[in-house]
C-alpha cells in the first residue's frame, strides 16, 4: 500500500507599500499600500521584521476582527529616518 502526500501551494501576491505610522511600544500601525493607496492596519503578531516610519515593506491581507489586516510583514527598503 502506498500513501502519496501532496502539497498544494497557493502563489500569494506580495502587496507593497510604506509605513505611514507604527507606535513601538503600543505594537501597531498602519501601512500605505503602494498600488491602491489604502491604509491597512498592522499589528506586532503580524510583523517578520521590525519596521518603523517610513520603511517600504511587503506584505499579505488577512481578515482580522476588525477587517483587513498586514500580515507577514517583511522590510523591502529601512528607512534613512531614525
């Protein structure tokens, strides 16, 4: 008997955009999306990296309680700022 196991991986599409704002001790803010120009709430739980104003990150959409929210957030670019 054989027991074969597959693997499906769906392609995601990477959204871009930059931190308009993220308060560090509070853990969320919210990203400007590149394309749409719409602002999406992140939260800390969603973050791969650290970001702060104005980094340009990537990142995927979920449904949070509240709506739409970043997730798997990654820094593209840090910025200069500090």
């Amino acid at each position: 008997m054989c027991i074969f196991t597959f693997e499906l991986r769906l392609k995601i599409k990477m959204l871009e955009g930059t931190v308009k704002f993220y308060h560090q001790s509070k853990g969320f803010g919210y990203i400007l999306e590149t394309e749409s120009q719409e602002e999406h709430f992140v939260h800390v739980s969603g973050l791969i990296n650290k970001i702060k104003d104005d980094d340009i990150v990537s990142f995927e959409l979920e449904d949070g309680e509240r709506g739409p929210r970043a997730v798997e957030v990654r820094v593209i670019k840090a910025s200069e700022i500090d």
